[in-house]
C-alpha cells in the first residue's frame, strides 16, 4: 500500500473517530456505507476501523499519543 492511500486511509479513519465518539450509531452506519460502498477493501476497512479505535482513546484521554503513534505503526506494518 502506498503512502497516499495510507494517508487516506489515517484521514478517513481520524473523522470517524470524532463519531465514534460523539454517536456511535452514526459511526456504525457511515462504516457500513463505507465498506458497502466499495471504497475500501476488506483489509483497508479492518485497518481504518482499528485505527478508529486507537484515534478515539487518544481523543478521550484513555491512551497516550505515544502509545498511539506504536499502535499505528504496529497496524499499519501488519497491512
């Protein structure tokens, strides 16, 4: 995967995060059209959703940024 879509991947997954967050019916649904919709493949998907979770806990104060930037390499490696 190159770096762009990496990126992408990291832009898509960080505002889903503030809906995780803030509804997370809301979040359940846009991820649903997201992998529905064909904009991602199944790999990607796993990817986003995961970095979702980690952008979440660091934006509710329940992991460090630290902690953060390794679970993103560790995720982002395993691809």
């Amino acid at each position: 995967m190159d770096a762009r879509r990496i990126a992408e991947l990291k832009q898509v997954a960080n505002r889903l995060s503030d809906l995780l967050i803030d509804d997370a019916d809301k979040f359940v649904i846009r991820c649903a059209m997201l992998y529905s919709g064909g904009k991602c493949t199944k790999k990607e998907y796993h990817i986003i959703i995961s970095l979702c979770d980690v952008y979440s806990m660091v934006k509710t104060g329940d992991m460090s940024r630290a902690e953060a930037v390794e679970k993103q390499r560790e995720l982002l490696r395993s691809e």
